[in-house]
C-alpha cells in the first residue's frame, strides 16, 4: 500500500485526505502548521495519520517525506517552493493544485532533473479544464481559436457580488490580480485580469466571463504555433467583474490582498450548495471545412466518496486523486513533468475519482450521478 502524504489540512487537503483514505488503497499521512486543522480532521477521519509540521523547517519537512511514495500539496502556492524541490531531492512523486504562473515554471525547472513525476496543476483549473480541451482537438486539421470558461458558482446568490466563498480566498483573489497568459493571433502574451469581459447562455441562465490567472495552465507552450487565438476566463453571474474591478482598482484593494481577503471572508458567506461550470470551445477546420466543438459540463454539490462535498470540493479534489491513481496504475509516465493536456480524458472519466465529471448531473447527485 502506498503511502500519501496530503500537505495542508484546510478545505482541498481535508477532502482529498477523506477521499484517499476511503478509497482504501492509500495509506494517508495529512500534514499541516496548525494544530486546530488537524484536529477537526481527527475527528472526521481517525483512520489517517497526522503530523504537526512546519513547512520551512527542512529537517522537519524531509524526515516527514522519508519512505513517501508522493505527496500531494494542498497549500497556498507559496509553499510550492518550499515542498517541491525537496520531493525532488528525495525522489517522491509531486502533486500540487496551484494556479500561480510562477509557482508552476519552478515546478517545470524541477522536472528537468528530476528521477520521478511532477504533476501540478491538477485541480480544476487549471487541470481537468485542459485535459477536456485537449480531448477536442486531435479531430482539427486547423486550428483558429481554444477557449476555456470555468465557474464555481453559489446556486442561491443573495448579495451584490452574486458570489459567496466556495474554495480558497488567497487564490481567488490572485487569480483577480495577476496577469493571464494567453495567445493572440499565435503570440504568447499576458493579457490584464478582470479584461476582455463577455457573456453568454447556457440552459437558459446567463453568465459573464472576464480574464483571471492560471487557468490554462501549460496550455500556452503546448499550443503555441499551433493556435492563433487561446484564453481562459472566469465564469460569475453579471454584474460581479464590474463590483470587483471597482474593490480592486478604484479602492485599490489590489495593493493590500491581505485586506482583501479579510474584507471578503468577513462580509462573504461560505457555501456547499454550488455549481461548477465547465464550458470548452474550439474552432478551426476539419478536412477544410470551418467547424466548432464544445465540451460542456454541469457538476452539483452532493454525495462523494461517501461524503456530502461542494461541487468545487469534488471537482478539484477529484483532479489530483484521479492523477495519482492513474500514475499508481501505470497510465501515466513515471517520470519528468507531467501536462494536465497530456493526460487521457477517456482514462480520466473512467477513474473511480474522475467519475463525478462524466456528466452533468442535477442538484444533490450522489456520486453515482443519481438524485438524491
């Protein structure tokens, strides 16, 4: 039985934790700096093993990571520094679910040298969003455009932003305030969060996108010369972009994000009753001909796991789960960086985790797909 070792015990750690030991194939070590995050997860889940660990301590950090066959880095992207050169050191396999650019090219310099796999970015998006874009574009001959829109959205929004906490504040808030990557007429560029705002309908509700951080992952270098036009934005209820742009520009919140997040986790209320949104489109020819596919999915809080999760908790915690297993089975290259787009989403789907993305289903799915 491998042995997992889940960095941070907040809200993605605590479920893939859950997750990995219910599965009953991994033995799971949760590590986290505080000892009230691992003590609220003792009481879900007794069966793990939990360690007090402070992430800077090297000494500390490497004994932790000793006979480890992987770990999985559920903390705030900064600590991606600090855990994945040592992984690499000692030979674990890495997993992390950052969206933060730099925090990734580290993680690519790494991979060059490195005796075993690296696997960021597996989380929503960036992650599945990029292996489902991936799935449409071997039938183009030609390719104009690859566009990317991905949401968490409260089901039941009743504030002004139309939005309540779902996942993790500081990287909701990065993804606001740093630049996006994106390809314009074949040209690698960063193009300014909160820009480019659009809107669109699907099943009769409408929905705005505007430009954020991360989400496309390594798409850029794996496209680039391929495909004139390649972006990713963040899909909300209208009228959210133009209140956030107001905080982040006119009160000029984007100079203080500790503020901000503050500001947003004492005013915005969590929420398990959401919706994740995945909406891919391509265009470009087919055997000369111009044509357009589109990959959609609708994912619904409920059962997962044998636990009651959030839609944004199943779906990102699913990503790296359904990454792991498909290293531990073989399926994916043992060794090097391994791109979100270079795994197979016929595989993915047909994973015990990756199963709650095989089609929409309706509030309060189980994880079998049937209403509860």
């Amino acid at each position: 039985m491998n042995t997992i070792l889940v960095a941070g015990a907040g809200k993605v750690g605590r479920v893939i934790a859950r997750a990995l030991n219910y599965c009953g194939d991994y033995r799971v070590i949760v590590a986290d700096t505080s000892s009230e995050a691992l003590d609220m997860l003792r009481q879900e889940c007794p069966p793990l093993t939990f360690r007090q660990l402070d992430f800077s301590d090297e000494a500390s950090l490497r004994e932790t990571l000793r006979g480890v066959f992987a770990v999985i880095n559920a903390l705030p992207f900064r600590f991606s520094r600090l855990i994945a050169p040592q992984a690499v050191a000692q030979g674990i396999h890495y997993f992390d679910l950052t969206e933060d650019v730099e925090s990734t090219r580290l993680v690519k310099q790494l991979a060059g040298t490195a005796k075993t796999a690296l696997v960021p970015q597996c989380g929503l998006a960036p992650g599945f969003v990029s292996i489902a874009a991936a799935s449409l574009l071997p039938d183009f001959d030609e390719l104009h455009s690859v566009q990317l829109r991905v949401g968490a959205l409260p089901l039941y929004p009743n504030n002004a932003l139309k939005y309540n906490l779902t996942w993790n504040t500081e990287g909701l808030i990065n993804e606001y305030l740093k630049p996006c990557e994106a390809l314009v007429e074949g040209r690698l560029c960063e193009v300014p969060a909160l820009e480019e705002l659009e809107q669109f309908s699907l099943d009769g509700i409408t929905y705005e996108a505007f430009n954020t951080s991360g989400g496309l992952g390594t798409l850029c270098d794996t496209l680039r010369g391929r495909c004139r036009q390649l972006n990713y934005r963040t899909v909300r209820y209208p009228g959210h972009r133009d209140l956030i742009k107001m905080l982040i520009k006119d009160l000029r919140l984007g100079e203080n994000p500790e503020l901000m997040r503050q500001l947003f986790e004492n005013a915005l209320p969590g929420t398990e009753q959401d919706v994740v949104l995945v909406y891919v489109s391509v265009n470009g020819r087919i055997r000369q001909q111009l044509r357009q596919k589109a990959f959609v999915r609708k994912v619904y809080a409920g059962n997962w796991m044998g636990l009651p999760c959030s839609a944004i908790a199943q779906t990102t915690a699913a990503g790296v789960c359904t990454a792991l297993d498909l290293l531990v089975q073989g399926q994916l290259p043992q060794v090097g960086l391994i791109r979100q787009e270079d795994i197979p989403l016929k595989a993915f789907l047909d994973n015990r985790f990756g199963q709650v993305y095989a089609g929409t289903r309706g509030p309060e799915a189980d994880h079998h797909g049937r209403a509860a």
